[in-house]
C-alpha cells in the first residue's frame, strides 16, 4: 500500500485483443478529421472558425466510464487494471475509496496538471454538516429519529475528524482546488482514502478525504486507441451512510456504468436495486462485471450457474435488456499486466488455472496472456466499445458529418453563384424576396414546434398525474395491509413502480421529441432545398441541407434517487409503530408521499422541457445558418473571369467531398422518413 | 422494563407446567446472514458432515432445524402440526412450508437444535420467513463474509432485532483464509468491533475450509488458527448458559392453591420463556404423562450433574480467559471433535484419537 507508484511514465504491457471495437472508432474519427483537414485545404480561412470548432468537438470525444457496486466488490482494482495500471488506486481490505476517483486515459489534459483535488462547495458542505444531506432530510421528514441521530453522529465524527487533522480552519479549503503536476500513492491517499482510525500514519492518509469531492488522474495508455475516463466510486451498502450519496450523482454523466458484482455472492437485494436504479436511467449502458471469480471454489461451473441465475432475476424484474454479463477477476488481470503470475496466493492461482483449462484445455499454457483473457478484461473492453459506439461516439461523429455536410454544401453553392454571375446572369430569387420565404420558414418551423412541444407536455402531464394517483394509492393499501397484519409491509410496497412507469413515459416523450425535431427538420430542408434550387437552379438538385439531430436527452438523475420508501425495514418499523389507526398512517403518509413523488415528477418535466427548448433553439441556429449562406448567394457577387475555371474545380471538388460525407453518413444511419411518417400519423 | 427477579412468584399449576415445560426445552441457536455468506459450510463444520449442501446462488429452502435424534426427517406446516417429507425431498415441499426439521446424532445437537436460516437479502424472495425464525430463536449467529464483512444491509436487518439476540449473538466472520494474512485479518477485525459496537457478545474470524483440513491432517495448530475451537467454545457455553438463567428463573415460580383457569396465564413471564417462533419441541408430548414434578426434578438433576461436571473439568485444566466463568468442561469439545472425525469415512487419524486429544489440550492450555 504504501510503496510509491511511478507508473505515470511506465508503460505497461497491456495487450490489445479487446480494443477492437475502439480501433473501429478511431478509425471513424479519423476519417472524419481527414474530410474535415480536406475542407480546410478547399475553404481556406473563409470557414476557418467553424472547421475548427467541428474539430474540436470530435477532439472532445472522451466517454465516461462509471463504475459502481457494494463496497469491497473490487471496483478500484477493476479501474487500476482496466486503466493498466495495477495498484495506482489504493484499496485495502476495508472500504477504502471514499472520493469519486476519476481516471483520464490519454486526450486533452490541462498544462502541466496530472493530477486535480476538487473540494466540496462551502453549501454543499454545509448541507452535509447542517441536515445530513438527502438521507437526513428524508430521515427528518419521515421522523425516524434512530436513523437521524446515526446520520447526525456520522456527520459530527466526520467533522471533528477533519477539524483534528486540517486545523480549524480547514472551512477555507471548501470550494478551492489543488493541481499537481505528479502523483503518487502517498499523494493519492491523502486525498482519497478513508484510512484507518487505529493504524500508524493514519494521519496522513486521508488527510483531505472528507471534505474532497472529485479527484481526477491524467495518465497515457498507447494501447487505447481512445482517450477514456474511468470513474471509481465509494461503494453503495456501506455501514457509514454518508458515502452512498456521493456515488448516485456521479451516474448522471456516465456515458455507461459498469456494475461490480462479487462471485461470492452474485446479485443480493442491495445489488438488484442498483441495477434498477441504472436501468431506470437506460439499461442499454449498463454492463454487469461479476469480479472475484477466484474466490469461487469450482469457477469453470460456478460461473454457468450465476450466469443462469442472474439471468433469470433480471428476467424476472424485466431487466431482460442487460445484454452485457461479463465474469472475471481484476487480480489476474493486474497479474497479467505486471507479469507475476506466481505473485497470486495459491488458489486464486489454482482457480486460474481451472478456468484457463475449462476455456482451452490441458496444454494451454497459464501464462500473462491465457491470464489476460480469463480475468476477462478484454470481454469488458469489447462491451464497452460496442457501448459507445452505439451512444456517444455514433452522437458526436453524426453531429459533425451532418454540420460539415451542410458547410462544404453551402460553400459549394456559394461558388456556384458567383460562377454563374459571372458567366451567365440569369434571372432569379431577389435579396428581398428570399428574406420574404426565409421569414415565412422561421414563423412556420417555429408554429410547428411550439404547437408539438405543447402536446408533448400536455401528454407527459396526464399521464404523470395518472401514474403519481395509482402509485399513492398502490402504496397506502400495501401500508395499510401491512398494519393491519402487525408486519413491515418493504415486500409490497414498490418504488420500481414508479420508477418505471416513468421512465416509460419520460422514453415516449423522448421519442415524441425527436419525431417532432426530425419532423420541423424535414419539413424545414426541404424548404430550404427549394430556395437553393429558386437561387441556383437545376444544379443545386443533387445538393441537399440535413437539419440538426434532435438533441440528447439522458434520462433525469432523479429516476434513479433514493426515495423515502427504498429505506430499509427499521424506517418502516418505527413508522408503523407510532401510528395507532391506519387512518392516521395515512394522513401523515399521503402528505409525505405526495411530497417525495412530486420531487420526482417535477424533476422529470423540467428535462423534458428544457430538451425541447433545446431543439427548438438548434432548428432556429440552424435556419440562421443556412439564412446567411443563401443570402450571401442571392447576393450574387461576380467574380473575375480569370479565376472561373478555378472557381469550377473548387465546386466540383466541395460537390465531390460533400458526397463522401454523405456516403459515409448514409452507411452509419437508418434512414429518418419511417419514423417522420409515425410522427405525421400521430398528430 | 426493569424485571424483578427476587420475589418468588405464585402461580397455578396449568402455568408452572407450561413454564417448566418450556424451561427444560433445548435452546435454538439460529445460524443466519445473507446468502452464500457461509451458513452452510458452518454448519456442517459444526455437526461434521456434509448433511447440506452449498450452493453459490440463492437457494430456495424454508429454514431447516437440526435436532438431535435419528427419526425420520419431517416437515411444519403454517399451523405447527408435523408430516413426513415428501418423495422428492427438499425441493418437492409445499410453498407454505414453514420449517424442516431434521435428526442427526451430532454431539452439539444434545445441546441445542440448530436452525439453518435461508439466505436473506435474495433479489426473488422476502426475507419474511428467516425473520420470524431468527425471532424465533434463543440465540443467533451471524455469518458475514470476510472479504465482503458487514455491509448496511446486513447491520439495519441486525440492528433491528431484540436486545437479547444481540446481547448473546455471535458475529462470524466466515472465509477468513481469503484474506491475505494475520495483519488484514486483524484490520477487518477492527474495522467489525468498531462498527458493531454494542450488536454483539462477540467477534470471531473463522475458516471452515482450514478446520476442514485440520481434522483430516490432524493439525492442532492449524485447527486453533481456524477459529473452529473458539466458534465451538463459545457456543458451548453459551448454551449452557442459557439453560442455567431459565432454570434459575423457573425456581421462583411457586405453585399455588390459584384457579386452574388455562385463560389464566403467568402474569408476568420471564422474557426468557417468550416464545414468538415456532415451538414444536418434542417433550411437549412425549413427557405429558410423566408428571410436571417429575419432569422438573430430572431437569434440576440434569443440571446439577451439568454444573458438576464443569466444576470438576474446571479443576483440571485451566479454563480459556475469554469466557471464564461458563466455561463449558473441555472433554466436551474434544468430544465433537471426535465425532466429526467419526464421521469422515477415510479420516486418517482415527486410531490414535488419545494422541489427537493430549495434543489437542496441550495447544490449548499454552
């Protein structure tokens, strides 16, 4: 624990059979620079700011991979090893993390800063400190005092602890942040570890840890063709209650969580709501790493038969959607990136060579790389390829070809006009009357919008009210069921209820939203297809504008929120026990209840309607861009006769390049009309 | 309720019967904890066979009583009443199957039944039924994983239990041999007393596997490191302890000339003698002809020969400072442990069990 990492500069050797699908990304990327390094040898300065600005979103590219679980699952080895650097997250056979711990492998990364310790906000702390945050405030309002007073003295230990090792002036830190240009285990402690009360230097670890609230490594992995942000957090179901909430803020950003289950026991109750929670979010960026399978004492069958089960539990919970149950052992994989197999205690060795013998057959060798394949590191690295280039990655390279498309097109037709100026005038559209029809377009896409904006949120309000009355009523007949056979009614009462139920209707408003953008965005390039071709004639045909995507809109955090009900059963006990009638349950009961769910609904609403705030400023941007580039060729400023020809090869070559643009485009992407035709059916 | 526990209490014979009956059953040390914690492994540790079997997922059994005897296995229905198992065994059990109750010669089963609690915290079943039995139980033992020890879950469904469960409960800290040596073991250990302040009568690590294989190489050494000596010591005597308060409570019942009226019950029982679980125990039929005095007079005598023994056992061999004063005679351990090595077919050692016992007490008197 204590010995120094240097593995900043060190490179491993981490092999590359599971980076497949990220090569395939890469290549994707890479491809899509090269047009944009061809439209800036064809557009010189002119679109200088634009290009650059495509550039560095596709530079930006970075997925967030969080990694979630109970504590000791084995999250941060799983980090270390994915990221190939064994032991450079420091873990211990307590819980240990006690930070969101964020590992940047290659990208952009701020001069000379490798590593970065943000402290919480003076308000944020205070929230903490004064009510014991949302747990608190759940406590305090459902007045169960036992959990209240644990919350308080938590929180007060914690105080006193960080006073004792920062002095008292230690609230001068909150909101700061402390960069370095290095890091090691030592540093890392300091400000990550929760450390241990009773152990010499107990002082220096930790030292920051609990007023720290983000804490972020830059490291260089060649063998990711990517740059990849891995994401460590506090494990869930800890005894010091605080931690818990720290761990669920972080999903929102996720571009996919990985959930760490142990073999030893594979899915518990606590596991399970988790992976509701994040299902509630989107279970298609969800992938379930079953760690330890050393610790199993016959892995090459065991496996089978958790494999089985699992899939039956979520099955059975209509999880089926989880595609991705991957089995593996981060301490061989850390084995294997450091060589030293005969560093592993003997039956994690012995389980190794089991499984390595089940996968190939006797005289498969049991080495760093048969080691590789089985802690199955590379089946995660492949998972989490297919992930993102189905999300984040297929987003931003659509958002970039569809604006360089229309870039290259407008250029196109801009050259086009003035060649035509020059050599033929001919009669057509007039400054004045394209600013007429573009005017008519805005009034009409901004109609069209805000009259389907409108109904979305008038359907999402219906059903909402409908779902929030079946929830309250659902839930005070499990209590008064409950109360009246004397028991703890947690089996009855299900929160996933309402969680789902609005995650289905949060997912049509989603789809309702981009129907309606690609609908107003249809409607609005074809318009603007018809000017060009009024403003250019024929030869504009087989040049078409693409509107905007519709924008992403990831689902509210506070599906996933812990409610007052996911309490466990001693909340319930002490409710049930202070209330003599069950009409007098349910007159506190509803009024809390009513509070916690409107939290929720309200929360979801403000989403759905800033999405569509969004999409209706991005189809705006998108007719002022397109306005401007139609009135810069109704301009129609003639050029020199000299430079004609030169003018001509410049359009057949936009007209040449914006086709492979397209090309790959139309390979990437189904083909919107389908779901436009729904849309047009609906309203 | 502060219990007063001088005054001699008077009450009707139909009451004292039913005190004394209860008074003289054996205690019931449940085993529970979350699944695949290592119930299992324990208890087959504890009775030295392979009678269940472990499994890596959930299972899907009612909790299974151990009693000593070698009657036929049995199931309770939801009203208490007893039938024999079904032809498909386990799995062929009717949904409201309350209990299993199963006979072996064990020797820690003349002590105590033992409750085999199914696993709690499973994703497709309630934890409903293992509550009421661990409620149901004098005695708990907790089993949380080592390398996984003591989650939220595990302390809120502990915390919520009554005061005398954790007052005798015994956390085990099962799979001990997974963590990677005596420094992580006594950091987790730590880590437990911290947290579990006030939930428990006492902390232990234990590895099943290296008992295992201690009994089979005869390693005293090995077998003290593995904690299964200490888990037993300290069951023992807790047993005995139990039985000692409740006959020690029953004495100050008194017969009395009351109104034999069975609507009249003890005014105040001992809350020893509560009984929220089940209670099927064999001697409420198989002793109702013997009489109520004759039934308690074997109890006392049972008892004293008990104390007896443990005062002379006391004498010979210096008695282990962590549970001094119940400290249970010591041939009675070395006694299980003959048993499971009587119940291993090819247990290597069998011949030279004398050796194996002054070993064995020589390792312990250190």
């Amino acid at each position: 624990m204590s010995q120094a990492v240097e593995a900043t500069e060190k490179h491993s050797a981490m092999p590359s059979f599971g980076l497949r699908r990220m090569t395939a990304i890469q290549a994707e990327l890479d491809a899509l620079n090269a047009r944009l390094g061809e439209a800036e040898a064809l557009l010189g300065t002119d679109a200088a700011k634009p290009l650059l600005s495509l550039r560095k979103t596709l530079d930006s590219l970075c997925p967030q991979i969080t990694f979630v679980g109970q504590v000791k699952a084995g999250k941060t080895a799983l980090v270390n090893a994915l990221s190939g650097r064994p032991g450079l997250l420091p873990s211990d056979v307590n819980p240990w993390t006690s930070v969101v711990t964020s590992i940047q492998v290659n990208g952009q990364r701020p001069r000379n800063v490798r590593s970065e310790f943000t402290f919480f906000q003076r308000d944020e702390w205070e929230d903490l400190v004064k009510e014991g945050g949302r747990l608190g405030e759940m406590a305090r309002r459902a007045g169960a005092h036992d959990e209240l007073a644990e919350i308080r003295r938590q929180v007060n230990a914690m105080c006193e602890k960080s006073r004792a090792r920062l002095g008292r002036n230690f609230e001068l830190l909150l909101g700061q942040r402390h960069k370095y240009d290095h890091f090691d285990t030592a540093l890392i402690e300091r400000y990550v570890c929760l450390g241990d009360p009773e152990e010499d230097g107990a002082d220096r670890q930790g030292r920051f840890a609990d007023i720290t609230r983000l804490a972020k490594l830059y490291i260089d992995e060649p063998a990711y063709p990517l740059p990849l942000l891995f994401q460590d957090t506090p494990g869930v179901n800890d005894p010091f209650l605080m931690r818990e909430q720290i761990t669920l803020k972080s999903v929102r950003g996720a571009s996919l969580c990985v959930v760490v289950l142990s073999a030893a026991q594979a899915l518990n109750a606590v596991d399970l709501a988790l992976v509701q929670l994040l299902s509630s979010m989107e279970n298609r960026r969800v992938i379930i790493f079953v760690n330890r399978i050393d610790e199993l004492d016959r892995p090459e069958t065991q496996v089978a038969e958790i494999r089985r089960s699992l899939t039956r539990t979520f099955d059975s919970q209509s999880l089926g959607g989880i595609g991705h149950i991957i089995f593996g052992c981060a301490r061989w994989a850390e084995a294997a990136l450091t060589g030293g197999l005969e560093q592993l205690r003997p039956d994690s060795r012995a389980s190794l060579v089991r499984v390595v013998e089940a996968v190939g057959n006797a005289d498969t060798p049991v080495n760093a790389q048969t080691a590789w394949i089985a802690s199955g590191l590379p089946a995660l690295q492949e998972a989490i390829g297919t992930i993102v280039e189905q999300t984040s990655a297929r987003r931003v390279v659509e958002h970039v070809r569809r604006k360089l498309g229309n870039l290259v097109m407008g250029a196109a037709n801009q050259a086009l006009a003035r060649c035509e100026a020059g050599e033929a005038p001919r009669s057509r559209l007039s400054p004045d009357e394209l600013e007429a029809r573009l005017h008519g377009l805005r009034l009409d896409t901004e109609t069209q919008l805000a009259g389907a904006s409108g109904d979305i949120l008038a359907r999402f309000d219906a059903d909402i009210a409908d779902i929030t009355a079946a929830f309250i009523d659902q839930s005070l007949l499990a209590l008064t069921d409950a109360f009246a056979q004397g028991v703890a009614g947690r089996e009855k009462l299900d929160p996933m209820f309402l969680r789902t139920r609005t995650r289905v209707i949060y997912a049509r408003a989603v789809r309702d939203a981009r129907v309606m953008n690609d609908a107003a965005g249809q409607s609005a390039s074809d318009a603007l297809n018809a000017i060009y071709g009024a403003l250019i004639g024929e030869d504009a045909g087989n040049l078409t504008v693409e509107p905007p995507q519709a924008p992403h809109m990831p689902p509210p955090v506070s599906l996933g929120r812990t409610i007052l009900i996911d309490m466990q059963t001693p909340w319930w006990k002490s409710w049930l026990g202070r209330h003599r009638t069950p009409e007098a349950l349910e007159q506190t009961y509803r009024p809390l209840i009513e509070i916690e769910v409107k939290g929720i609904t309200e929360d979801v609403r403000a989403c759905i309607e800033t999405a569509l705030e969004e999409t209706t400023a991005a189809m705006a941007l998108f007719l002022e861009e397109q306005g401007q580039i139609a009135a810069a060729i109704a301009e129609r400023n003639a050029i020199q006769t000299a430079s004609l020809a030169e003018t001509r090869r410049l359009v057949a070559a936009l007209r040449q390049l914006h086709g492979r643009i397209r090309g790959e485009s139309d390979k990437a992407l189904p083909p919107a009309g389908a779901k436009v035709m729904e849309f047009r059916n609906a309203v | 309720m502060p219990y007063d526990t001088d005054r001699a209490r008077p009450v009707s014979q139909f009451a004292y019967d039913r005190l004394a009956r209860q008074a003289s059953t054996k205690p019931r040390i449940a085993i529970a904890g979350e699944f695949s914690a290592g119930k299992s492994t324990l208890l087959n540790l504890l009775i030295g066979s392979d009678l269940l079997t472990m499994q890596v997922t959930a299972t899907d059994a009612p909790p299974i009583r151990l009693c000593h005897g070698a009657d036929p296995a049995q199931w309770i229905g939801p009203r208490g009443h007893r039938q024999p198992m079904p032809e498909g065994g386990i799995d062929a059990l009717p949904e409201h199957c309350r209990e299993v109750q199963l006979f072996y010669e064990a020797d820690i089963l003349r002590g105590a039944d033992i409750i085999d609690l199914p696993g709690l915290a499973d994703p497709n079943r309630s934890d409903a039924g293992a509550h009421s039995a661990l409620l149901g139980a004098h005695m708990a033992i907790w089993c949380t994983p080592a390398t996984q020890a003591w989650r939220q879950s595990e302390r809120s469904l502990w915390a919520a239990l009554p005061d005398r469960l954790h007052r005798t409960g015994l956390l085990v800290v099962t799979r001990a041999d997974k963590l990677d040596s005596d420094h992580e073991r006594e950091r987790v250990l730590r880590r437990l007393r911290r947290e579990t302040e006030g939930l428990f009568s006492h902390i232990l690590m234990l590895s099943a596997t290296r008992g295992i294989e201690a009994l089979q190489t005869r390693d005293t050494a090995l077998w003290a490191t593995s904690g299964c000596g200490e888990l037993i010591r300290q069951i023992t005597a807790r047993t005995s302890a139990l039985r000692k308060a409740r006959l020690a409570l029953l004495e100050r019942y008194k017969v009395a000339e009351i109104a034999a009226d069975p609507e009249d019950q003890v005014p105040d029982p001992a809350p020893e003698f509560e009984d929220e679980g089940v209670d099927v125990a064999p001697a409420a039929e198989s002793t109702a002809g013997v009489g109520i005095l004759e039934l308690l007079r074997q109890a006392r005598e049972a008892h004293a020969r008990k104390e007896a023994e443990a005062t002379q056992a006391q004498r010979e061999v210096a008695p282990a400072p962590t549970v001094a004063e119940t400290e249970p005679p010591i041939p009675r351990e070395v006694e299980i442990w003959r048993n499971i090595a009587a119940q291993q077919p090819d247990f290597p050692g069998k011949m030279e069990i004398s050796t194996m016992i002054e070993h064995y007490l020589v390792a312990i008197s250190r």
